[in-house]
C-alpha cells in the first residue's frame, strides 16, 4: 500500500458559524404586569438554518428548539431556580425557519446575575431544591444529555454596572448566539464525486452521553469562541459510554451528529460508508476515521462540521457492515495494523517495540523499562538506525494512573533502540489492576504498548466435589473455579495447573488435558509440590471454568475407621495458588431435586460435558420471587431415600438465589426442614 493511495481521502474541519438566517425580535405584549421581587427579559435566539436538518434527524419531538429553560444564579454563582422561558408571537420573516430563531419573554428573579440559556434538555429527574445553592460549575457543567436531542446553549452575565439582567442582555441586543452541544458529521458529496456512490453511511463508537454546557476545567470558566481550536467538555468516566453502530435501519444521506469525544486512536470513532465503486460491481463497506494531515485523530468538538470529502478511489472495502468495523480503514492504512503486531513498516522506515503489552506487579512503586527500535533503509536496502533527529515522539494516549506523566526516553544511535522509562504507581488496597496505553509514533507509524500492573487474582468461587462414594472408583469429581472479568484480556488463554491425587480427566465428557511432569517441564513445580504430575487446563475466557475427572483409585484409611481427603491444587501466572480438599464418604448417597427439567448438558453451549444431565426450574424473572426446591437425599445402591444425619450439610452455589430469612418463608419457619 503506498502513501498516494492513503491520502486520497481527506477529512477537513470546518466551524459551524452561529451566525445565519434569523428574524428581528417580535412584537408582544410589553405591558404585562412583573411579580415583585422579578425582572422582566426579552431576548431573541440567533441559531444557524442548518439546525433544519439537525431537527429532523436527531429531534425526535420535531424541529429546531422545543423550549427554553433559564437556569439562574447569583452573582457568586450559586443556584436559584430554574425558568420556563416563553415564545412571544408575531410575524415571521420570509425564508426563515420559526422553530429556531425567535423571541423569548421570561421573569427571572431580580437577584439572577448569571443565566444560562438551555434549550430542548429534558428535566425529567431534575430536583430544584436539592440544587439549591449549588455553584454553576458543579450544576451546569455536570448536566449531561444524550444523542438524542440536539441541546442549545449561551451562558449570560452581568457586568460590573449592570443592575440586572435586562441591562446585561440590552449590552448584546437583545439577541444571543445558542451554540450545539454535538458535532455534525457529514460526506460531501456522496453521490456524484465520480469515485464511489454513497448509498448511505452512519457512525460507530460515539459517545452515548455529552455535556449540555461547556465547561473548561482548567480555566474554570464557561467561555467559549467560535474557530478555536477549543477545549472538550466530556461527562464523567461513569457516564462514557458508547454507541455502536449498526447496518439495519442507520444507513442514510442526511448529517450524521454526535456529542463531544476525545476521539483516541485506541478506540476511534468511525463512520462507515457503503457504496458502489466508480468501475460498478457490489456495494462495499469502507470504515473511514476523522484524521487531520499528520494521521492523528481529530477530537470531536461541540460546534464543528466534520465533512468528509472523496478524492480518490477508496481502499480496504468490505462485503458486510461487520466486516467493515473490524477492519482497516481506507484512509489509515497502518495504523490500523492488529496491536498485537510488534513491527510496521512503510517499505523505508521500519518502527517495532519489543513487547505490544507488559505486566508488572502493582503491590509497591518502581521504575521499569519498555523499549522500542526505530530504523530506515539504506541505498543498499539494508535498515539501520535512524538519526537521533528524528527518533518518534512517546506519550501516554490518555490520562492514566498505572504510572507518572513523565515518560523517560533515551535513544542509542548506534542500535536503533529507544528504551522508555516510567514510574509505576502502587495500586490502592481494593484494586486488583491499572492500564495505561504509550503510544509510540514516527510520522504515519505508530505502535502502543499496554502497561498492566496487577494484584495476583484469587479463582474464587470455587467449588469441588465433595462426600465422594470411596468404596468404588470411577466416582465423578467435578472441580469448578472462575478467573474474574477484570482479568486483562492479553493474558488469555490462561495456562491453568491442576494438581490432583486419585483423580484422572473423565474421557467421557470428551474433555482432554495434557499434563506435566517435573522431568519434562521441571519450571511448574516447586519445593512445595509432592505431585508426580499436573494437569494443564487452558481457560479461553473469563468467568466460570469447569474440569471433569473420575476418581482412579480408592482412597486410603485415615486409620480411624474413615479415610484420608484428597487434594487438588490449582496455580497459574498472577495468580494465588488455591488448595481444595474433597472428602470421601463410606456411604453411596446422592442427592435429588425433584420436579426439575433436564437437559443434555452438550446442547447448551457452555463447555458442559458429553452425556451429563443438567437439570433446571423456571423461575419469575422478579426480585424477591420465592423460589422451592424439595431435595432429597438416596441410597445409591437401592435409590430409597434415608434420613441426612445432624452433622450433614448441603452447599448451595448460584449466582441469582439468595435464602429467605425465618420470617420470609411462605407459612412461617415452621415450614422449613433444614437451616441455612
């Protein structure tokens, strides 16, 4: 792939000027009478005519400005009600659309000295007393609203001299500029830019939620000016969500808009396109990304026009949507390279880091080491080392916590190889991992490299068999253990190694394990280990792990009358080893829950073994719906149920049930046949 061929696409930035078609202020009825205690404002809207088009895309009650609430506040800034702002009637200028320019009449109170001006934020939830007093920063820039309604906004205040808020808004004509709380994402052109005709397109990987007002947190401040480069004003970590983009029903012409985003090349926003090629033949997919000259991600400002203009053929089409979204962009070839690649290359320089991602254990602050290589091919086409010029610049790719801003880098001429040094930090007592992403990029190549510090995970819950029948083998143990969701990703599959005594894998559930033995790999065992061999179990996933083994021997006598328990160890890489016992029993008992459902465990998709029974209840899907089971424990040899002696105990696991307290039960604890 060649760079002519990257930069026939080019996506430009435009501001939206808040400056277009509005009409004159309306005439109403001035001599209306004000509240004591109130101050009578008018005011006029000025929004640009293509919130036409907006309207009708992203309003779902309709076009332009529904209404208009005034959030008031004291000269120090804190809050002192809200105010439905009303339209007053008149005349319409000609060619200009009614829902949004207009005039507004409100009474505020004679004390406001700062007002905001919101329009179309919905209020279901907004409880005004428990905002009183509240400072403008922590109400207004806190005050979050979703795609779905395209919010306006202008903050006013009162100058030094001002008596009120008729003055501050008679110093701007009584007219303010509402700025878009989103960005408007379109393709130019779409159908006759002679390269591909775009049958539709829409967005992937947007924010689900974006601010109302813009507040920059730096200069603490509302302030905000058309054509500057700008500030983001992004709602809490809590509430970043993302939207996903999906063929049915999404794909059209019309503008595309979204809510402020960083845009971070590690999880990019995308629009797709679909579209027939110039030279005819099947629709395409092409995933395209806002980048500027440099093929870094353009952040998505409130205010702009992101417009995507065709200037050549496209690249890296895809037969379907889904295809599409995982796949290379068209106008950013390599650095859409998987991030587990360690090496990229443009055919002259060549930039590889030595490891895509490292894990380092958080319990205590360090300094560690990462180191990339950075060469250019020679007349003679052999790669050597760049000049220390122009060696890549390093920086974290968002703010992290795994270690300090300060990234330390040094750079051998002689080798290529840049060594980056970084101080980790210690992770609090309830943390078990941080990332941080460092990107490293020379020109149009760039590499990331994952920093992960952990807390060794535990595999709990775990559970095995227990009370197994020790008179007869090829008795079913089943051992159960869970690697947590938070485990990092990167580290899958995870190598498990299961110790066991009396125990072999039961073939039948088709299940297989390899195993290990202190010849063969003598680094998985240790002083403290007394096993001959180990299983090695592979966990593809995270969540619940299930291992199948029948027991091959019978146990050996505790020489008092009963016999010893056996053991199983399960380790792994960051992991605390965990140590389960399973007793034996010299009666043949099972237990059955009656009026249950049963299913072939090898139909249900979730790493059950063949031919074992799974048996299951409908429950209502209803918090606090009571539940019952009628267990019953048998004899084995004759299937009679027998009487469960004082010291036996049933364990119950499941993630959705919990048990209801005496005075819960239907009928009152008299009804109960077992304690919990």
């Amino acid at each position: 792939m060649t760079e002519r061929l990257i930069w026939r696409m080019v996506v430009s930035l435009l501001v939206l000027l808040a400056t277009a078609c509005s009409r004159d202020e309306l005439d109403g009825d001035s001599g209306a009478r004000v509240p004591d205690g109130y101050v009578a404002i008018r005011f006029g809207t000025d929004v640009p005519e293509m919130q036409q088009v907006v309207s009708r895309s992203v309003d779902s009650d309709g076009g332009g400005i529904q209404d208009m609430y005034l959030f008031c506040f004291s000269e120090s800034g804190a809050f002192i009600s809200t105010v439905k702002a009303e339209i007053v009637p008149g005349v319409v200028d000609p060619g200009v659309n009614a829902s949004l320019t207009g005039t507004f009449s409100a009474n505020v109170p004679d004390y406001t000295r700062i007002i905001h001006f919101v329009a179309n934020q919905n209020l279901t939830g907004f409880n005004e007393i428990e905002m009183g007093g509240k400072h403008e920063t922590e109400l207004m820039a806190t005050l979050v609203a979703s795609p779905g309604r395209m919010i306006y906004w202008q903050r006013v205040e009162c100058q030094p001299g001002e008596k009120d808020m008729a003055a501050a808004l008679g110093r701007l004509g009584d007219k303010i500029e509402m700025v878009r709380n989103q960005a408007r994402i379109q393709v130019m052109d779409p159908e006759n830019n002679g390269y591909v005709e775009v049958l539709g397109y829409t967005l992937h990987n947007t924010n689900a939620f974006g601010t109302v007002a813009p507040y920059n947190a730096e200069a603490g401040n509302f302030e905000w000016s058309r054509g500057a480069d700008g500030y983001l004003s992004l709602p809490s970590a809590s509430e970043q969500q993302t939207l996903k983009g999906e063929e049915d029903g999404s794909l059209n012409l019309n503008p595309e808009y979204a809510v402020e985003c960083l845009n971070d090349i590690s999880n990019p926003l995308s629009v797709i396109l679909h579209g027939i090629p110039a030279g005819g033949g099947n629709a395409l997919y092409y995933r395209v990304l806002l980048l500027d000259d440099n093929a870094e991600t353009l952040p998505v400002r409130r205010n702009h026009s992101y417009n995507i203009t065709i200037m050549g053929p496209l690249t890296n089409g895809y037969a379907t949507f889904g295809e599409a979204l995982e796949g290379t962009p068209t106008n950013n070839v390599w650095i859409s390279i998987p991030d587990d690649i360690n090496e990229v290359s443009d055919g002259t320089y060549r930039l590889s880091v030595d490891e895509t991602f490292v894990v380092f254990p958080g319990t205590m602050p360090q300094s560690v080491t990462v180191n990339y290589k950075y060469e250019k091919k020679n007349a003679s086409g052999v790669y050597e080392p760049v000049s220390a010029s122009e060696v890549p610049d390093v920086q974290w790719v968002t703010a992290t916590t795994v270690a300090g801003e300060t990234i330390r880098t040094e750079y051998d001429g002689n080798t290529g190889v840049g060594t980056l040094t970084i101080s980790l930090n210690q992770l609090s007592a309830n943390e078990a991992k941080r990332e941080g992403i460092i990107r490293v990029k020379a020109g149009k190549l760039q590499r990331m490299i994952k920093v992960i510090t952990l807390r060794d995970f535990t595999f709990s819950p775990a559970w095995v068999s227990t009370q197994i029948y020790a008179d007869m083998e090829g008795q079913p143990v089943t051992l159960m253990f869970s690697i947590p969701e938070d485990f990092p990703r990167e580290l899958l599959p995870l190598r498990v190694k299961i110790g066991a005594d009396w125990l072999n894998v039961r073939q039948s559930t088709g299940q297989q394990l390899s195993t290990v033995t202190p010849i063969n790999s003598p680094g998985d065992f240790n002083g403290e280990d007394d096993w001959n061999f180990k299983f090695v179990y592979e966990a593809t996933h995270t969540g619940v792990q299930r291992v199948y083994f029948n027991t091959v021997l019978k146990p050996e006598s505790d020489g008092q009358g009963g016999y010893k328990s056996g053991t199983i160890t399960i380790e792994a890489d960051n992991f605390t080893r965990l140590e389960k016992v399973f007793p034996f029993s010299e009666n043949n008992y099972y237990i059955t829950l009656d009026g249950l459902i049963s299913v072939d465990g090898s139909t249900l998709d979730d790493e059950m073994p063949n031919g074992e029974t799974v048996y299951y209840c409908l429950v209502p899907q209803k918090k606090n719906a009571p539940v019952n089971f009628e267990i019953q424990l048998r004899d084995g040899s004759t299937g009679q149920p027998v009487a469960s002696g004082n010291d036996d105990a049933f364990l119950l696991y499941s993630q959705y049930l919990t048990r209801l307290d005496d005075d819960e039960i239907p009928g009152g604890a008299g009804n109960k046949e077992c304690d919990f």
